[in-house]
C-alpha cells in the first residue's frame, strides 16, 4: 500500500492522512494497521495524566525540550473525552504547545471522543502506532481529565506519570477514579507552592500502603513553568524502561494487551452481524414477544449467543 | 424462584438481596431478571442529571415529597461512576434523603462503578426493573456527575431532565457532554440568583437551534430549597408521559433500547468464550507471532471472528 511506504519513508502528510483514516474507521484502516504493525515496537510511550489545571500540558511541553536536545523526534497526541473535536491542535492550553509545532521533529495530534468510532483508546493506541513506525522515539499521550476513558488510554503506554499538584484537592478525585493504581512515576507539579510536601507524604504513604513488588515507583517534584526537576523526571522514565525492558515485564504486559486487544476487535466484529442478525424475519416473533415482556432480554442474549457459538 | 417471589410480595428485604446479587453479577442474576421481567413496565423511570452543585439532591428529595403526597411509592437510584462504592446510601448530598429513608414508600440505592461488573447503566437498568417489579410507582434515577456514563445510564428512564443552574458555566461543559441532547425537560436551579434568566434565554435559543419535531423541550424554573415550582415540574413530567403513551413514541424507544441490550449482553456472553478460545494450544502459534509483531492484532480478530461467525 502506497499510504504505509509513504509512512514509513516519513512523510508527514501520509501520516496526517493515515491518521484521520484510522479515526474515522475508515475500511482501509485495518489493512493500514496491519500492514503497519511489524513496523512498531521502536518508539517508547509516555501516558501523561492528572487533573485539569495540574499543568500536564507545560509539562509535556517541558518534556519535549527535553527529548529534542538529546535529538529524539517526539509525537503527542492529546486525547479529551469531553471533547467532540479532533485533529489538529485545538485545546486552549494547546497553545503553548506551539512552540514546538514549527520544529518538523515533533508531530502533535489532539484527539476527542466524537472523532473516533470505536472507542478513544483504541484510536489513540493506533494513532500511536502509525507514530511509531513513521520514526517517532518518543511518544506522549495526554489527557485532559481523570476519568475511566483516561484510565484505558493510560493502558496503551510504557511509562504512565501521574501529575499532581499541591492545595488542589484533586488527590481524592484521582485516589476515586482509580488513577493512582496506574501510575509508574507520580510528578508533584507545581512543587514551589505551600502544601507540596503535604502532597508528596501523602502520596508516599499511599505507595507504602501499596508495597508493590517489583518496581518501586518514585515520586518527582518539579516546576513544569521554570523546568525545575524535568532532566530528573525524564531519567526516572528511563529507569523505568530499562525496567520493563530487562526483567521481561515488558513482554508479558505486551502479551496481555495484544490479546485483551483482539478480544475487543473480535467483539467489535461479532457485535455488527448480531445487529444485523435481529433484523432477519426468523427472530421477529420472538422480539415481539420481547416487545411484550413475556420474554426477558436476557433469554433473546441467550439464544442468540448459543447460536453464534454454535452449543443450539 | 422464591427470592422472586418475595421480591413480588413487596418483601423489601428480598429487594435489596436481589439487588446486590445482580450489581456482583451472581450467576443466579440472569434468572432472576428474567423472571422478574414480565412483572416490569409498570413503574415510570425519571432521570436526573446535571453537574455536581446544581441541586439535583435537593431537588430529588422535593419530588419524592410530591410524589408521595400522590401516594404513589418512590424508588430512588443514585448513580455515581467515579465512585468505588455501591450499596446503601453513602454520599454527602445524600444525607438530605435520609427524611425519607424512614418512609417505607420510598427505597434508595446508591450505585458505584466498581460494584457493578458488566457496567453501570446495565446495573442501574436492572435495579430499577427489580424496582418495578417490586412495585414502585416511581423511579428516580440520579446521576452525581455529567460524563458518557452518565448519558448511559439516562438512556433507561423514560423522562429525562437535566438541571442547570445560572451562572455556574456548567451549560458548556454539559453541552459538550451531549447531555443537552438527551433532555426531555430542563430545569433551571436557583432560579432566584441573577442569571436564572439569562440561562433560561441560553437554553431556550439552543432549543429554537435544534428545531425538533414532536415533543417540544419545556424549561422549568424551580428553587429546590423552597420546593418552588417543582409542582410545575412534576406535571411537566406527567405531560411527557402522556406524549410518550399515547402517541406509540415509548413502544418504539423501548423496542430499540431491548434490542440494543440483547446486542450487549450477547457480546458479554461471547466475549468470556473468546477469551478462553485464546488459551487453546490452536492459537498459540498465532500469538505468539503477534507478540513478535510478525502478525497484527487486526488479522489474530480477523481469523477468531470468521471462525465465530462460520466463515472460515
């Protein structure tokens, strides 16, 4: 396929197009991604998650500077659920962003939940595919809030940071929304301000509750507006790849989300021809019976299931 | 079943057992629902959503009044997706229903996300068929937050109305989670506070905008800490019923919305068996491919769903 060589030889319109194909579930985007995927598994993925205000997008920003002077080419992709948008850069806190938007090594692509049919995470984890075998080294997924859909885009990355920052309250709401359980590396944004060392025992207490096994994950202050702490932050991300990398962590969590994947796009498949099914005139009286309440959801599921798994 | 009919008798305490064993999924749950089902249809789902702080609490806890006054008996079901807990009535804005937890007319159900394997409109959709089976007349079902679970889980009632309140700055976030959409009645909060006009003006121009056929969206002004207007609005309530009873609108949403569920818990059943397909030695070969990036997750979907579906 012309698209994917002109990916993989780098040109950045391809990849802008082949992008919007994906999104957009295009019936060339499987192919695309298949033909794609012997290409990936290069490119490291940094999930990059907190509260709204906690000052992720500095921070990305911050990062980027940071990847770019030791000559990585650096893609992100900005993930809002609450949005119905997607495409180019288009968040307000974006902006700043496009400092780096002129420099050809770094690709930025904002992503909402409206744009992607079949769900956000899974858009997200092939629009970081197609970064990945276009070149990209580094790749930042952000997300604007902490919620379940964030939560799942997290799972597509190596390294997921966690940001908070002190007086805000947010613990909780994170503590909440599982978002604690998901961090590798917890960032302490903000740290200047009153209440920082507050934050930091809180979530250290926290870790020691956990006793993890395995990687201990570490907590970094830094000042995503000054830069203070970022060299730190981006060389315990590296710790914790050469982590993954050497203890054959990586294989095994790779392993279980290739599979939880196919599972996913399986169901996607199954779930069209059992639309379809319903509307053939042999399940029509038992749908009116349905339509009735003398037969329960439940009994037509389980019809239909046994059929398609062929136990009838 | 006996705990069905217990459930029939109106045995309160076999209501709430049935609940928890249908959140947790207890292989029981599927037969309970189904012999419950028949006994449904006769109690009226009303949704409540908007954002945290527009008063939805207090303003549920004035239509449990209303409705009791009618004589009529309430169930009430709140759903909170970022909390972790289920169960009894456990949230701060809660604490304002307990005046009517002593009244054995009414029935209150809080619902976390992680009580509730196999999703939370699914779980608040069964709890309120118990409900109904039960013999409540009303049902209200209120969500905490404005999120795409919360549009689910308002995708069971019959009526649904969105609360605003002036000069919150909610209306762009809930207009940007297509909770507009969803409304069948707006209810404007704090009507006494300047603003409660402008919003008023805000949401009626958006519904000029939509122009939709049929139905015309009402907007109720109510303070809920006086109970002022919420007579209006509870007859509003019954206006909406009538236009979905007599003009055959509700026969057709329900006949969507039955079918929709049978896709959905079809995909469940079938989703567990291609999990453990995946553990056959058959597969091991492919995977283990994928896992070396030699075969994509597309093409492993690919072959399971023909399989599945009989087209190999």
């Amino acid at each position: 396929m012309q698209l994917v060589e002109e990916i993989l030889k780098g040109n950045i319109r391809a990849l802008s197009k082949a992008i919007s194909l994906v999104e957009n579930r295009h019936h060339q985007s499987e192919d695309i991604l298949s033909e794609i995927f012997p290409h990936t598994g290069k490119g490291y993925l940094i999930g990059v998650t907190g509260a709204p205000g906690s000052g992720k997008s500095s921070l990305v920003d911050r990062m980027i500077a940071y990847y770019r002077q030791e000559g990585k080419s650096v893609g992100v992709i900005a993930v809002d659920p609450s949005s119905p948008f997607s495409g180019g850069a288009l968040l307000g806190d974006r902006i700043r962003m496009q400092e780096h938007s002129i420099d050809p090594g770094v690709f930025i692509r904002s992503m909402g939940s409206r744009g992607s049919l079949g769900g956000l995470s899974q858009a997200a984890r092939d629009t970081a595919r197609l970064m990945d075998a276009f070149g990209k080294d580094i790749i930042i997924l952000e997300t604007v809030g902490v919620g379940q859909s964030e939560v799942e885009v997290m799972n597509v990355a190596h390294t997921v940071l966690v940001v908070l920052t002190p007086n805000s309250g947010d613990t909780i709401q994170i503590l909440k929304a599982g978002i604690m359980e998901i961090a590798d590396l917890f960032v302490i944004n903000k740290s200047d301000l009153d209440g920082a060392h507050k934050v930091k025992n809180e979530v250290e207490a926290y870790l020691k509750l956990k006793a993890a096994q395995g990687w201990q994950v570490p907590v970094f202050p830094v000042m995503s507006l000054t830069g203070e702490g970022v060299s730190a932050l981006c060389e315990g991300i590296y710790l914790h790849r050469d982590y993954l990398y050497t203890k054959g962590v990586w294989e095994k969590k790779l392993g279980g989300r290739l599979r939880n994947e196919v599972v996913q796009i399986t169901m996607e498949k199954v779930m069209s021809y059992v639309t379809s099914c319903l509307n053939d005139d042999d399940w029509k009286d038992l749908l009116s019976k349905m339509d009735r309440h003398q037969v329960s959801p439940y009994q037509v599921a389980d019809k239909v299931a046994k059929i398609l798994l062929g136990i009838s």
